[in-house]
C-alpha cells in the first residue's frame, strides 16, 4: 500500500512537471505563430529595404513552429506516460495470497489466483481505520481528476499543434480526436485502459465546430490563444485540495 501511494505521487510530480515544461513550449510555439502572422504589417525599420528580408523572416519562425510543436508533443508525451503510472498505481493496491504447495512461507502476488481472495486482507483496517477498499477508491478518486485534465490537455494540443498547419489554402490540414498524435499513443492508451469504452472519449460539451483545429483556414485570434495557454496553466480538472488530503493519508498512521 505504501509503495504505491509512493508511485502515485512521485507519477503525480512528474505529470506536473511534464505540464509546466508543455506550457512553456506552448507559449514559445504561440508567440513564434504570431510573429509569422503578422510579419507582413511589422515594422522592419532599418532592415526592411533588405532583399527577401520578410521572407527569410518568414522561413525562420516557421521552424521555430515545427521546433517548439515537437517539444510539446514531446511533454504531452511523457505527460501520457506518467498517467500511466498513475492508472497502474491505482488498481495496485491489493494484494493476493500465492498458493505455494509444500511450503511454509507465506507468499503474496499482485495477481489474483484464488477467486475466494479479495486481496483486501478479509477487509482489515490499515492505517488505523482505512480498508485497503477505501485505499482504493481514493486513489481512483484522485487518478480520475489526472484522466479528466488529461483529456483537456490533449484539446488543447489539438490547437496548438493545428496552428502550424493552417497557413495558406494549400494546407488546410486539421486535427481531429481520434487522430494518433504520436506513433504508439493508442497502443499505449488502450495498456492502461484509457481507449476502451468511453474511458477516454472527448471531454463533455465538446463540440468540434467550435474549434480552430476543427475549421481549416480560420486561424484562432490573439485572445483566443491566450486563452488556450491560460486553461493548461490552470489544471482545471484537478482539484488542490483534494489532492493535498490524498496525499496527507500517508501520514495518518
């Protein structure tokens, strides 16, 4: 039990970690599709009479673009590997007695051998009063929050990554939900669980025509990214307070 609250929480850090890090190249991919956009009306000063000067300009930012949208697909990746930790975290929390004939020794296996074991201890308290039951759903309680905002993120990427696509009529590319966004992502998605069903279906109130992504050609405003960069800082799904008295039961002994 104590070992896997461990995992959740050092998962837990590295998520956020891995967050932060998406932010930050999220906010460099949104200011370098800016200037792009709005090279032609920028003021060279000095420099505008030189030959091919917005165009070499041009050609710059857009490698920023495919530099800084690898690195957040990058953090959005490791962000889906620690939620991966996370899922398997919470569904480790039992523990199954081992048939072994002939021995004398006591064994226990995460896998459950003998239907009659619940692998709760026969509802025996740990941490004073807490069942290994309750362990349980409090970790599944937190992990969902994880899931909820992890879905969210995945929108959001969806946004950032189709902003780099859209610039002429030629590329009229977008991305959808059920896109791969990265070679392995369903595959691993559907290990822990999170493809089967609606487990990792889009976020409620999802509405794909509202969606820069969703509608090529039609670039999102300035204030329109600004929110997008806001609402991932925000980890809106994921409630501190909860999550600090998750934590905390591992003091309570």
């Amino acid at each position: 039990m104590r070992n896997q609250w461990s995992r959740l929480s050092a998962a837990k850090e590295q998520w956020l970690a891995a967050v932060a890090d998406g932010r930050a190249h999220a906010s460099a991919l949104v200011n370098a599709h800016l200037c792009r956009r709005n090279m032609p009306a920028t003021d060279l000063g000095v420099l505008k009479d030189m030959p091919g000067i917005r165009d070499k300009a041009n050609s710059k930012l857009v490698l920023r673009e495919e530099q800084y949208s690898g690195m957040l697909l990058s953090a959005y990746k490791e962000m889906v590997r620690q939620l991966s930790y996370l899922v398997e975290a919470s569904h480790s929390m039992r523990c199954f007695s081992k048939a072994a004939p002939n021995c004398s020794i006591t064994q226990f296996s995460d896998r459950q051998d003998n239907l009659n074991d619940s692998g709760d201890g026969g509802g025996a308290p740990v941490f004073k009063w807490f069942s290994i039951l309750e362990f349980e759903t409090l970790a599944q309680e937190l992990v969902q929050m994880f899931v909820s905002e992890q879905k969210l993120k995945r929108l959001l990427l969806l946004e950032f990554l189709s902003i780099a696509l859209k610039e002429g009529v030629e590329l009229q590319t977008s991305l959808n939900w059920g896109d791969e966004l990265y070679d392995g992502e369903s595959n691993k998605l559907q290990s822990i669980g999170l493809q089967s069903g609606d487990a990792y279906s889009p976020p409620e109130n999802w509405c794909a025509e509202r969606l820069g992504s969703q509608r090529p050609g039609n670039l999102p405003l300035h204030e329109v990214l600004q929110v997008y960069l806001t609402t991932w800082h925000a980890n809106m799904n994921i409630n501190r307070s909860e999550l600090v008295k998750y934590l905390s039961l591992l003091r309570r002994r």
